[in-house]
C-alpha cells in the first residue's frame, strides 16, 4: 500500500444511493504533549478494477467500472485536523479525577 499525505482525505458519493462516505485521517492528541494533534494518513491502493481507502480501522472499495460511468463519485480535498474543545468541570466535592486540568 502506499503512504499518502496526512493532509489528504476523499468524499466518496454513491448517486445510485445517495449514500456519501468521507474518508478522513485518523486524528488524536497526544496525552504526553497536550494540545499536539498526531494524525495517521490514509492509504491508498490501486489494482485494474478497483481501489481501495483505508484510515486503519476501515477500508472503502471503490470499483473502476462504477467511477467510469458515473455511479460513483471520488473527490479529493484537503483535511484540516481540529482539536476538540472540552469544558472545565466544576465537580463539587472535587474527585480529582484530573478533567479539569487541575
């Protein structure tokens, strides 16, 4: 399989369906360095009659026939990691439990 861009990420439309599946990155932020966000690209692999996403967890089939005649549509655009935004707490009694960042 080939590595790919980080940055790279796919909209797969099926018309016939109408089903739509984004194929994006995987991202998380790192517990020993809060605030960085780490991301594993995608893979991607073409043989004749297909190809295939994967984000590690789960691979998408797109057959060639399908995109050729217009079933199926694969657009390419570019994924901009965001970090989640948690709220602060206010537990009372304080469980120190860490949430807070305290």
């Amino acid at each position: 399989m080939d590595g790919m861009d980080g940055r790279k990420a796919y909209k797969i439309t099926d018309h016939g369906t109408g089903a739509v599946a984004c194929v994006e990155p995987v991202c998380y932020e790192d517990c020993m360095n809060p605030g960085q966000v780490k991301t594993i690209p995608l893979t991607k692999e073409e043989t004749a009659d297909q190809i295939l996403l994967s984000d590690g967890r789960r691979t998408w089939k797109v057959e060639r026939a399908r995109l050729q005649n217009g079933e199926v549509e694969l657009t390419e655009y570019e994924f901009t990691p965001v970090l989640p935004h948690y709220e602060a707490k206010r537990c009372s009694p304080c469980t120190g439990c860490g949430a807070c960042s305290w």
